[in-house]
C-alpha cells in the first residue's frame, strides 16, 4: 500500500483507505450504483452529449426527461441517457447528495445540479 500511496502522491492524488467504518452505507450503496456508468461504451463517449446533458441540467430540466429525450432524439438504447447521466455523477461533473438514497427519477429540480 505504501507503494501506491507514494505513486499517486506523486501524480498529485489524495489518496487513502476508507472503510466501512469512515463511510455511511447508504454512500456506499450510492457509489456501487454509480460506478456501474463510470466507463462509457463508445457510441456515448462524444463530449458533446455530456455537453447536451449539462446544458438540461443548467436549465433546472427534470432528469427523467432529460435521459428520455436524449434516447429518443438519438435513436440510443433505452436508458442511455441515464447511463451518461450515472456518468456524470461519478466524474463529478454534476452533483447530488451522497448520504441519502438518489433518486435522481424524483421531479425535484434540485435532485441533481452542475458542479461549480
């Protein structure tokens, strides 16, 4: 372990351990959910469809016709527009609270918003 913190330190990466002990299981449950979208298949790799989520989150747009409409105007898989959205979330792009359940299908326009 020693070794890895050294090469991240060296890259400039907080690192550390977290255990169950420093996480709430419901953040972890979150993550897991998560990191499902962290790599992308190819056919939504373009950064102009993150750009084109964005632009409908900036405009407090709710999320389950944001991912909707992105499937539908491109003729992608059902769910790819959450897919890229899960995405988002774990890059940080956008952002929502951890500690409890997302759910990111509710229609709170605050659910989900644009990291600063």
């Amino acid at each position: 372990m020693e070794i890895e913190r050294r090469y991240w330190k060296e890259l400039g990466v907080d690192w550390r351990l977290v255990t169950e002990n420093e996480i709430s299981t419901q953040k972890a449950k979150n993550i897991e959910w998560l990191y499902t979208s962290a790599i992308l298949p190819e056919y939504l790799t373009d950064r102009r469809f993150q750009k084109e989520i964005l632009q409908q989150i900036k405009k407090s747009n709710p999320v389950p016709q944001i991912a909707a409409c992105f499937d539908e105007k491109y003729g992608f898989p059902a769910g790819s527009g959450l897919r890229l959205i899960k995405h988002l979330l774990w890059t940080k792009q956008i952002v929502c609270e951890m500690e409890t359940e997302i759910q990111i299908f509710r229609y709170d326009r605050q659910a989900v918003r644009v990291a600063i």
